[in-house]
C-alpha cells in the first residue's frame, strides 16, 4: 500500500538576516492510511516546522512531499490552499474558533466551499456537534465555551468535511487533565472510525496513545533513545 504521506529529504532552512536557521534536516518518513502517529520532541526540535510543511502550511527548502502521491512540496501557495483545505483538519492548542461566530457557524465554515446548500451545511455541523456531546452548545460563542468544550468545537470543525488526514498540534496544552483526557478519548474513536491521524505534543504521556512515535531532535528524526 502506498503511504498518504511520503517525505524525501525533507530540509526547512530560515533566513534571519545573515543568519540561516536548519530547521528541519533529512526529514525521511512515510505514514500509511489510517494509522495513528505521534510526532514528539522537546520545544525547539523542528516538530512545528514539520508539521506546517505536512499540513501544507508551508514549502520545505529542499526534498520532496509526497501527499496521496501527489508531488505538493513544490506547489504555489494557492495551490497548496486546495489541497489543505480538501485533504487536512487541523485541531490547534489555542482552538482558533472565530469569537463572532456561534459554535454552528465555526463548524459550517469548511463547508461553505463545498457547494453544498445553506440548510445542509447546518445539518452536517449539527450532526457532528450533537455526536461530540455539543447538541446544547450550538448557539454558543467560544467566549460561553469552557476549554475542553471550544476543543471539541475545533475538532467538529476538522471533521467536518471528512478529510483524509487530521493534525492535531498540542490538542491538550491549554486544557486541564480531565478534559484534555476526554479530547484524547475523541482521537481515539476518530482513528477506531479509519481516521488517519498525526499528533504533535512533546509529552511522552500524549504521544503514548498513538501507534507509533516519531521523535524529533535538532531537526532530524531521532531513530535511537531520547531524552526529553
């Protein structure tokens, strides 16, 4: 089976004035459908600046991106935008929910490039919102939201339009232990549903719940022992 994501010699080099920063170094790596992985590293490590150019975010310096087998590390920012938006969900730390829009209208907000009508665009969000424990929610701002209740609302959001791949980038960190737990319960029924799934986090605790553990240090993948 052909991986959903293939990396070659993956290097993300920053220009800071006279200074160059390797961010990421010979990023070889490749996951399959379906499969539940884990990116983990100390702060610093180059896991965010891998998990931009996986989520096409951002291009690398040099190497190849191979996604559903389609060359994207060379491809312009507008391309790029197309393909993110019709094959990734994001799920971020600091939930990035719009605070004018109620928790129907941020889950909608995928949809509206989908073609879909007005009327089955709410359905599909309610659907997902009701089945995430939300159904009482839906007219609720991030700002009524508690933070386990906002990360739910960013996960129904990255669902929404049935993306073959979800990044979750430190989906705990602003939460206390309880609801971060009932966040992790969500990406393991998301992964049980066939989800292919990629969680960046520098605890060894989170990342324990993935099949498999990719560890980044100084921008390389680290195939031995670490200490973190």
């Amino acid at each position: 089976m052909n991986p959903i994501i293939k990396t070659e010699n993956l290097n993300k080099t920053y220009h800071l004035g006279n200074i160059n920063v390797e961010a990421i170094k010979n990023i070889n790596l490749e996951i399959h459908k379906n499969e539940f992985v884990a990116i983990m590293g100390p702060s610093g490590s180059g896991k965010s600046t891998l998990m931009h150019i996986l989520g096409c975010l951002d291009s690398p310096t040099q190497g190849n991106y191979y996604l559903n087998n389609l060359l994207v590390s060379s491809l312009k920012k507008n391309q790029l935008a197309k393909i993110r938006n019709s094959n990734i969900g994001f799920v971020f730390q600091t939930f990035n929910l719009l605070p004018h829009l109620n928790t129907l209208k941020n889950v909608e907000l995928p949809l509206l490039y989908s073609g879909l009508g007005a009327e089955e665009r709410k359905k599909i969000a309610k659907d997902i919102l009701t089945e995430l424990g939300l159904g009482e929610r839906l007219l609720h701002k991030p700002s009524e939201l508690s933070g386990g209740q906002r990360q739910r609302v960013a996960i129904a959001r990255a669902i929404v339009n049935n993306p073959a791949i979800i990044l979750a980038d430190e989906p705990t960190g602003n939460l206390d232990s309880q609801s971060g737990n009932d966040v992790l319960a969500i990406f393991k029924s998301l992964h049980q549903n066939q989800n292919t799934i990629i969680l960046v986090t520098h605890d060894l605790n989170i990342a324990k719940i993935a099949q498999r553990i990719i560890y980044i240090r100084d921008g390389e993948v680290d195939h031995g022992n670490i200490c973190l």
